[in-house]
C-alpha cells in the first residue's frame, strides 16, 4: 500500500494515475496505517512540494514552481515533478511521459485546429508531457485522419446506434464485458431478441427526426446467434430504423468458433459493410490459455470464408502483451495476419480490469505477463504501415500496465466511422441491450450524460421497459423535434 499524503486535494486524481502508472497493483491510501511508501504533496500559492517518502526517510523531491489554485497552467508542471520523482525512485521512464487520461489525442487536435505545424505539435508532446518522439507523432497522425473523417458530419442532427447482444461461446481470461455463455443461456435468446425489439422500436420513434449515420452490433459476440437470429434481428433493425443515411454497418464476428457461410451471407445480403475477425493472438498455446476455444487456423480459414462470402472490409483484433507472450510471438501474430491482407487492424494493450477472470487470479497470472508491451505496439504500428494502414483512432483506458494505448487502423477508405464518433463524443451514441450505455451530448453546455442499461440478461428482459423509462428521462433534455 502507498500513502497519498496531501494537504490540498485538486490534484488528487493526477498523482494517483501517476503513481499506478509506475506502480501498479498497488493499493492508494489516505492513511498512513500498514504502508511503507508515502507520495507527499504540499500545495502553496507560489509553489507544490512533492516528495517520496520510504519508512520514514525522504528519498525524492521536486518542486513545481506555479499557482496551484490555476489549474490550466499549474496541472502540466505539477504532473511533471511526480513524474520526475516516480521515475528516478523505479528506475525506469513511461513511453506516454506524464500525459495521463483516456484521449491523448486531445492536444494535437486542439493544436491542428489553431493552425500549428506537425513538428511543432511532436516536440510540445515531447516537452511538455515528457512523451517519446513516437507517441508525439501517433498522435499527430491520428488527429489529422480524425480531422478529415469528421469534417462531413452535422453532429446535431445525426446519431448512431450501437446494438449489444451479451452472448459469447466462452469468456475470455481478460474479458470484463457482459457476455453469457451462449450454450447455457440458448433458451433465453429469443426473449431477449423480443426485448431487444421492443427497445429498438422506441429508440427508432423517439429518434425519427434525426438521421441515422453508423449502426455497430457488438457483444459479447453477436456471431453466437443462429444465422436465422441474426438475419431477423438485421431485418428488424432495417423495419423499423430509417437507414437512408447509413454510412456504415459493423458487426463483430469476433470468434471464428462462431461463424458459418450462412451466417456471413446473411450479413452480406443484408448490406454489413464491415465484420471484425479477432484472433488477439495467431499462437495456440495462448489462445488454450486466454479461454479461447478455437485455434490459430480456425482463425485463418474463417477469415478465408468471409472473403469467399464477398465480405470486402474486414477488421482483426490482436492484444499486445498477453500473458506468456513476447515479441517472437506477436511478430508471428503479425506475419500470418500480414499475409491475409485485412482492410483494417485494430491493436490493444493489454488491461487487466477489476471484473476479468485475469484480475481476480493475478497472483496466479502475473508471472506469465512478459516482454514489453511497447515494444510490440510499436512492431505492430510498423506492421500496419506495411499494410498501407494509417492510424485512425487511439485511447487508452484504465488499468493498462504503463498508461499504454489501443490503436485503430485502417487503409483509406476503410475506417470505422463509429469507433472515431464515440471517441469524439460529439454525437449522440444510442446503445440498446443489456450491459449497453447511451451517450447523449450537450455541446451548448459541453457536457455528456450517460443512460445505462441493466448488465444481467434475465434483468433486462423483465426490464425493458424501465430501461426505455430511462431513456425517455435522457431524452426529455434533448431536442427530438
């Protein structure tokens, strides 16, 4: 355990990303009972002293020579001196420096749209966040594709839907998504799809002056479904939704345990314009260890299968940093995934969230997490170039080892529209099913509400109606027209 010891609490947040950045998996406290490690802060007018402390003798301390209560020009300089002492007490810096949050594009994109130059944008990164060359210059590159796919959006006037269906053939050892194992759970689907109907038609009525411009079916793995079930839940969704501004209709068919050519052709006669194929890993003896019940050439054949299908814009996923992987290994991943040519490939660092079976049994586990995650993040971002990829989309989330990044990329035309929109959050993200969240936008007053729906599947259905209710009093606050 650490005791965060502060006299001024504003910069509470900060220095605990800080401090789990270079030492995670350990636990913050506001006590000094059963630690050994303290993080002190001392906030004043003129200055903030920060200090390391190790059974009661100091062995770090910056000072931060700024007006605390400024936030706007106080927080870079404050963050800059934790940094500076948790680097030099682990012996070791962090790829992103001091840059902490979900969107590290942020800044480019705010310096892009005051007219800065592209060097000028990397060394800010490099100067002011402490960040390598490299991530200075991803995020430059993403922020001017973002621009450019952005640009012919009426974000008030258009929205997008995302359809959740929380089933999967098995749960994976880093999953924390709502996925129910769809052999247990097959009696309960047709009353869910009938749940999910009746909030489909709500969302269609409620939202029918307002176009719609990017549907994303995702799960769990929405390829669980019998081909019939799915093709009825695409007829469904083109009965009651006006589709006549559709840019874009993703479906993850994540699991190559899950697909058929009846189920690709039902996706292609019903006008799926993109599927993602996830393999996270081309190495079998990963994939028996993650929970994945299938193999490296089932993912190679399904892949085969949705071209033969006519599928002509497909996405796969990999995981950097997987448990008893290194580089060798995510370089084989690439090479086979280099040979079949995919339209787009989107790379994840690997988190280990608080509901996953790989957080729960970390002791069990840690030891097998080896290699650098950075490393293979950037042998993938080189992979990709081969592939004429440019980077889309890229954030981070909590609980990634080293405050690393996933990374969107695709080949020019190819991008997933909403996996740029939801990032953004200047749209509103309609989200129907159990485990979903609705983002309803309010750029007058630059603000986000979240309306979030039961996770439980059984919950859901009995529910419905109450998570409609809990839309309307969302929606009450919008203008619908």
């Amino acid at each position: 355990m650490i005791y965060l010891k502060q006299n001024v609490d504003d910069y509470n947040n900060d220095f605990r990303a800080m401090i789990q950045a270079f030492i995670p998996r350990e636990k913050i406290v506001l006590t000094r009972e059963g630690t050994r490690l303290t993080f002190q802060a001392e906030l004043e007018e003129t200055q903030v002293a920060l200090s390391l402390w190790e059974d009661g003798k100091k062995l770090e301390e910056e000072i931060a020579r700024c007006h605390y209560r400024d936030k706007k020009t106080a927080r870079n300089p404050i963050k800059a001196a934790a940094y500076y002492i948790l680097s030099r007490y682990c012996n070791k810096t962090l790829p992103w420096g001091s840059m902490t949050g979900v969107r590290p594009t942020k800044f480019a994109t705010a310096r892009l749209e005051q007219g800065w130059k592209e060097e000028d944008i990397i060394r800010e990164y490099q100067e002011q966040y402490l960040t390598t060359r490299q991530k200075g210059e991803i995020c430059y590159r993403v922020a001017r594709r973002e621009q450019e796919l952005l640009h012919p959006f009426r974000f008030t006037e258009e929205y997008c839907l995302y359809i959740g269906i929380p089933f999967c053939l098995s749960r994976c050892l880093y999953c924390s998504f709502t996925a129910y194992p769809i052999e247990k759970y097959k009696e309960q689907v047709e009353g869910y799809l009938q749940a999910l109907f009746h909030e489909m038609k709500y969302v269609s009525e409620a939202y029918r002056n307002k176009r719609l411009v990017s549907v994303y079916i995702g799960g769990g793995t929405p390829t669980a479904l019998s081909a019939e079930q799915l093709a009825r839940l695409l007829d469904y969704m083109y009965q009651v939704f006006d589709t006549r501004y559709m840019k874009e209709l993703t479906i993850e068919a994540g699991r190559p345990d899950s697909v058929s050519r009846e189920k690709f052709l039902a996706m292609k006669e019903r006008s799926v314009t993109r599927i993602s194929i996830n393999p996270q890993t081309m190495n079998d003896k990963t994939l028996q260890f993650i929970g994945r019940n299938h193999t490296a050439g089932m993912t190679v054949d399904a892949f085969h299968l949705a071209r033969d299908c006519g599928m002509d814009n497909i996405n796969m996923d990999i995981i950097a940093g997987l448990p008893k992987e290194d580089i060798h290994d995510i370089r084989q991943t690439l090479n086979i995934i280099r040979e079949l040519k995919p339209e787009s490939l989107t790379v994840h660092s690997l988190a280990i969230k608080r509901a996953a079976e790989l957080n729960i049994q970390m002791q069990q586990y840690q030891d097998s997490i080896t290699g650098s995650t950075n490393e293979m993040l950037m042998l993938a971002d080189a992979y990709a170039a081969e592939l004429g990829m440019e980077p889309y989309y890229l954030y981070r989330q909590k609980n990634i080892p080293g405050n690393l990044e996933n990374v969107g990329y695709a080949r020019p035309g190819a991008e997933c529209l909403y996996n740029v929109l939801i990032m953004e959050e200047k749209m509103d993200i309609i989200a129907v099913g159990a485990g979903t969240a609705t983002k309803l936008t309010f750029p007058a007053e630059n603000r986000i509400e979240r309306v979030e729906n039961v996770k439980n599947v059984e919950e859901y259905m009995l529910r419905v109606d109450e998570m409609i209710a809990r839309k309307q009093a969302g929606f009450s606050e919008k203008s619908l027209g």
